[in-house]
C-alpha cells in the first residue's frame, strides 16, 4: 500500500521506478532537521520536510503523475499542475494551532514561494482556505505528531519570527532540491562536494603560507600589513559575535579578513567563510587573490574551494533545471556581492532562499559596509543584527573609513558596537597616510584631459560607462593608455589589468580611465589620481589607488573635479553632496574628523530615508487565532531592490577563442548546465533593460530563458573600452 503512492515520475519509466512518496518525506525531513539545527530549530526542520508534500498523497496528484509520467508534475505553479503543498500547509495549523501558521508558510510556499500573509488572491490566507483534495489516508504513514516548542531565541518581535520563518524555508526548499535531484539527477548529485571536517584547518595552512611566501620589501607600509594580519590572528580568539576591521586602503585588509575569518571558525567551530564585495564588476578579481592564496588547497583536493556567486547569470524561471542549478552554498568559501547577500535575504523565491541557512553558524565577512544605500539601512541592518544574536554567525564590518553604522545617539537603528580587531584605529590611519587630497572644482572632458597627459601614470575614476568612454576617447590613442568598465566582461578586465601593473612596475606610460571597478579589491599603485565628485567613501577608495605601497618619497596626490558632463550622475547626487560639504569645511577631506560629519550628513541624519521602501511596515503580529501572523514576503521581495540594476539584463560577450567556444556550446544545449552558466559568468556585461530590448533579435540572440549572447562582437566590441551598442546609453549603469 505504501508504495503505491509516488513523489515524482520519470518519463518513459513504469511506477516501480518512481519515486516514492514515504521515502521523499522521510529524507527530506531528516537533512532539513540536521540543517535547522545549526539554529536550534531542528524539530521544526523535521516537521516541514515530513509535512511538505502530504497533499501527493491525494488521488488526483497519483492520477496526474500517471497520466502526466512528468518529472516536472511536482512544480505546481506551472498551468495545469495539481496543488499539492496547501494540504501541508492546512495539517500544519490543525496539529500546531499558532506554531503551526509558521510552519505553514514555509510548507505553502515550497513551490511558489514565500506569500503575502493577507490581501492578495494567492496570499497565504487564501491558501490555508483553500478546498483541497482529500489525502488524509495519508496520514496512516507517517510518524505521529509528538508536539513542538519555539526556540528559545524567539521572541513576539515580527521581523524575528518572520526571519526564523524564512530561515526553516530555507532548510526545507534545500533539502526538498537535493533529495528530488538525488532521484531525478544521480549523476548531479555525485558532482556534488563532499568536504571534509579538516578543509578550514587546511585552507588557514595554506593561507598562512601563501602569506610567508609573499616576502615583500621592508617598508612602512608592509610593516603595518603585518601588523594588522597579526591583530586579525589575535582577535580570532575572540567569542562568535560583531566586529569591525577598521583599515585605510591599502593596508591589506583583503587577506588579513580571510585569515581571521578562518582562524576564528576553527577555533569555534563555524561552518564556512562568507565574503560579501560591494560590486558585481569586481567579485572575479578577489575570487582570485583568494583562489591564488588557497591553490596548494585546492591542487590537493582536486576541486575548488573558493565559489564565486553572483548575478550576472541568474535565471528566475522556475524549471527542474535551474532548481536544481541554483547555489546552495555548500562549499568553505562563498564570494558574493552585496545584491546577491541582502537581496536574498529579503527574497521570497526558492532559488533565492535555498541556501539562507548556510549564514547559520559561519564568519560573514562585509567588505566596505557602509556602501549599503541609506533608504535600506534599517532592514539591512536588522537582518545582520539576527545573524549575530539568533543564529551563531560571525560578522565583521570591514572598512576603509571608519565604522559607519554602528548605533550611537541619533542613529539608534544601528548595531550594537562591536569588537574592534584593530587595536588603535586612529595610529594606523596616521602611519598609514600616503596621500594628500585636494580640490579642483568643474573639469572638461578637454581641460582633464590635459592635466591626464602630462602626468605619465595617472588614474581617473569617473562615475558612469559613458563617461569613461568618451573620456578615455578624448584622451586619444596611445601605447599605454587604458580603460576599464563594466562594459567590458571580467576576463577582458583581467586581462587589460594585467596589461596596466606590467606598465606600473616598468615604468612605462600608463594613463588609465575607469569608473568605480577599480576602486575596490583591486591593487594598482599610481603617483597620481583624478576622482570625480562621489561619496567620500569612494574618495577614499580611490585615493587608495595613490600611492598604495608607500614608494614615493612624497605624498601621492588625489584630485577631487566636479564634472562638467554630469548628466548620467544622478545616483551620485546625495552622497556628491554630502562630499561637496565635507571639501569645503575640511582641509583634508580623509581626516577621520571629516569622516565622521560625513557620515552624519549621509547616514546618521536621515531618519526619514532609513526604510525608504516601508519594508519593516511588511511583517506584523495580529490579535487573532484564526490569523496571528502577517507577514508581507512577497511585497518585500518586490520592494527590496537594492541598485537599480535590477533592471538591466545580462549579455554575454563571445570574447577571444573561449568566449567565442562556451556561446557555440551554451547554443547547443537543451538547457544550460550549472558548470557552463559558472564559466560563461566571466563573459558577460550587463546593460540596461531598455537598450536590451532595443537590440534583442537583431544584434543580440536570446539563447534561453534570460539568457543572451551578443551577435557581432566584432562590430559591437571594442578591444579597448569593451561593449558599444549606440552613442547615447538610455539610463547609466555605473560600474
């Protein structure tokens, strides 16, 4: 009896090869168990796993399955599909009354995602109302209810319980995927890592060798590297929690970070290595570094420690395919970008929260966190602050300025303080102060240019593509003259950086242009730099470009203009302003006084900005058995966008011969495989949708489903400043 009841089918494959349906409860429950416990929720992982799909227990999904012989018959929210998970979703609040409606917006939206609580035609209301189909014989094989309790951590706060919400959907959409790939996919799952309890012991053996090896020359500046990574090995020491890494530029924080990072989860027993980078444009080059660091590592295990997840390819529709594609973050080291971290966070898709439980228990590490835009800061802030309290995570607020979001008067939506790694802040800003900035007021595109050719290395950072471009085209042509932006895809940029440190550490000519990519995780090293006017943080990441290792016998000098061709510059107009503040009260505008006003003016005094989007309005408790909890995840998902690139769409660019192989087999293919999608990341630009819809079916080929690769790059790309599609882009992207 038992095994005539089926979770999934196979094609061509009579029942007896089907899956079944007890054992899919089975297996899902207990990997969601062992999942939830990393947060003390383990019972609750057990019983969304054993509950999800108790509505396959009805005739009418059986007869689907025989008459559909479908693998993707499970995926209900495609036309025509059974529903399946609302009957979970109503056995949850028969057994568990008010505990049970939390259960049951995990089991309701295993497919779907999370809901709305009330308001709209599918809301999670709705669903628990819902007639469904008679599947309750089913309840004869499973284990009887023995009751369940709420941990100890959770609190009546509604963004607590909603998150703790979000946290057991994680657990149960991830161990739903892996147990359905299992039988759908063997041969997936085989590929699947397998890592050892011994590989962080490993990677902190390897980084602290890569490091020994590195042997650079004895000057202040590498003196003071030294001593932070020391005061990083010391504070690993240190109980799980938040701290902060206060850093100037140039003062090595990047492999400092990670090995705390590694050193600490050894010594309390954290689970991986998270590092979230402010830009999509420069995630592949610290991927790198960290690649480099850890290769003896890798070499030996045969497989990559370090993943790299972002969004450049990152297909929404729900398919069996890009289910079982979507990242999990079960690997030591994950780097991702700020959009992938927070706006997963916040998301209500499945693909998106599969792998939220992963933060449980694992060092976070937030490079240049006070980039985060004001109008998200108070949710933001309060998702890391449940990180660190509720569920075992270490959190370090790196930064080149000084800790900007932490609470004090007048900022009370900000984080507890923190455990600052680096003992005095203050003296390793003044021992680490290589660079004078000044003030040049409105700069031509002609009047920079010939300040830029009379200097025979010099950086300028603009703020948008198009300016760049057309920069770098007044320059004109020369041997060492170089651009970089995101209209050029990452192994491009790698390439033309390679190209620029030669021409630095020669002495050759080397003028570079280049919007905000470089300004972050990249180590260049010029005499001189020119920054168009943005937030002083940026100031500060570009003037970490001079001067960067200390050589010249002066200081570097960092020109801060104001552009003349600021039409495209919008997105900078805030922090621009504040900045334009700060330059004209303080003499140096990278003292840490200037920096604090700064970000009094930018973040501390503009409560009315913090929840711009009304996000924390989304999630409330209500009086009432019948409905005790509303929760907005929908709306939230739909309101959470942290840039808006969001809007632009991704094109792949058939760069060089590899570029030009990997579009012939992505053409190829039925649907793309996760291994082609990870390899074609590093070809890809992204431009804004409008112009993406402009071109598409005549100089751009959309492949599959979100996913389209450049026609002629022969006429569309440039070898020196990357993708041109027309003279004047609709919208700036900035990167």
């Amino acid at each position: 009896m038992k095994d005539e009841y089926y979770a999934h089918s196979i094609k061509e494959k009579p029942p007896q090869d089907w899956h079944r349906l007890g054992d899919h409860l089975k297996l899902v429950a207990e990997l969601a168990r062992t999942f939830a416990d990393d947060f003390h929720a383990g019972d609750w992982g057990y019983l969304a796993g054993l509950w999800h799909d108790i509505g396959k227990y009805s005739k009418e999904f059986q007869d689907y399955l025989r008459k559909g012989n479908d693998i993707d018959a499970h995926i209900e929210i495609t036309p025509g599909r059974v529903d399946h998970s609302s009957a979970g979703a109503h056995h949850a609040v028969r057994m568990a009354s008010i505990l049970g409606h939390l259960l049951a917006y995990a089991v309701a939206g295993h497919h779907s995602g999370l809901m709305n609580g009330r308001d709209t035609e599918t809301c999670q209301e709705a669903r628990l109302n819902k007639t469904v189909h008679p599947w309750e014989h089913g309840l004869q094989f499973l284990p009887k209810f023995t009751g369940i309790e709420p941990p100890m951590f959770l609190k009546k706060d509604a963004f607590s319980i909603a998150f703790f919400i979000r946290m057991v959907f994680s657990c149960l959409v991830d161990a739903d995927f892996l147990d359905t790939e299992a039988f759908m996919n063997p041969q997936q799952t085989a590929l699947r890592e397998k890592w050892s309890n011994k590989v962080l012991e490993q990677m902190d053996e390897a980084l602290t060798e890569f490091i020994r090896k590195l042997n650079p020359e004895d000057t202040l500046v590498n003196r003071q590297r030294a001593l932070v990574r020391e005061a990083c090995l010391i504070a690993a020491e240190e109980k799980p929690g938040l701290f902060s890494l206060s850093v100037p530029t140039g003062g090595g924080k990047t492999l400092a970070s990670l090995a705390f990072a590694l050193r600490h989860a050894l010594r309390h027993g954290l689970r991986r290595v998270i590092y979230v980078i402010p830009l999509t444009s420069i995630i592949e080059q610290n991927a790198d570094v960290f690649r480099e660091a850890l290769r003896s590592v890798t070499n030996r295990l045969g497989r990559d420690v370090v993943l790299e997840h972002h969004s450049n390819l990152d297909p929404e529709k729900e398919t069996a395919i890009n289910r079982l594609a979507a990242e999990n973050w079960d690997a030591p080291l994950i780097v991702t970008t700020s959009v992938q971290f927070y706006e997963s966070l916040f998301a209500n898709r499945t693909s998106r929260c599969r792998k939220l439980h992963r933060l449980a228990h694992s060092v976070i590490i937030l490079d240049e966190a006070q980039t985060l835009p004001v109008d998200y800061l108070k949710p933001c802030l309060r998702v890391l602050h449940e990180l660190t309290t509720n569920y075992g995570a270490s959190i370090v607020i790196c930064t080149a300025t000084q800790p900007a979001i932490e609470k004090r008067e007048g900022f009370e939506i900000g984080l507890q303080k923190s455990f600052e790694i680096i003992p005095n802040p203050v003296e390793l800003y003044n021992q680490l102060q290589r660079v004078r900035v000044e003030d040049i007021g409105s700069q031509s595109n002609e009047e920079l240019c010939r300040r830029l050719l009379a200097e025979p290395q010099v950086l300028c950072v603009v703020n948008t593509r198009l300016h760049a471009r057309r920069l770098f085209e007044t320059m004109g042509p020369g041997d060492g003259h170089f651009h970089l932006s995101g209209n050029m895809c990452a192994a491009h940029r790698v390439e033309k950086l390679k190209q620029i440190r030669e021409h630095l550490v020669e002495g050759r000519v080397c003028r570079l242009v280049s919007t905000q990519v470089i300004e972050a995780g990249v180590d260049v090293d010029f005499p001189v730099v020119y920054r168009s006017l943005a937030g002083l943080d940026s100031i500060a990441q570009a003037a970490g470009r001079c001067n960067r290792n200390g050589r010249l016998p002066e200081h570097g000098r960092t020109y801060i203009f104001r552009s003349k061709h600021t039409k495209s510059e919008r997105f900078f107009a805030d922090t621009a302003q504040c900045a334009g503040q700060i330059l004209s009260l303080y003499r140096d505008p990278m003292d840490l006084e200037a920096i604090r006003h700064y970000f009094r003016l930018y973040y501390w005094d503009q409560s009315v900005r913090w929840d711009e989007k009304r996000i924390m309005d989304n999630f409330s408790l209500i009086n009432e058995q019948a409905f005790p909890f509303n929760f907005g995840f929908a709306r939230t998902a739909e309101a959470f966008q942290l840039i808006d690139d969001a809007n632009a769409c991704p094109v792949i660019i058939p760069w060089r011969e590899e570029g030009r192989r990997l579009c012939e087999r992505l053409r190829g293919m039925p649907d793309p495989t996760l291994e082609i999608l990870r390899q074609l990341q590093r070809f890809v630009v992204q431009i804004p949708r409008r112009l993406w819809e402009r071109h598409a079916g005549t100089d751009i080929q959309l492949v599959h489903h979100g996913i389209s690769v450049l026609i002629s790059p022969e006429i569309y790309y440039s070898e020196d400043t990357g993708l041109y599609l027309e003279a004047e882009e609709p919208g700036a992207i900035f990167a």
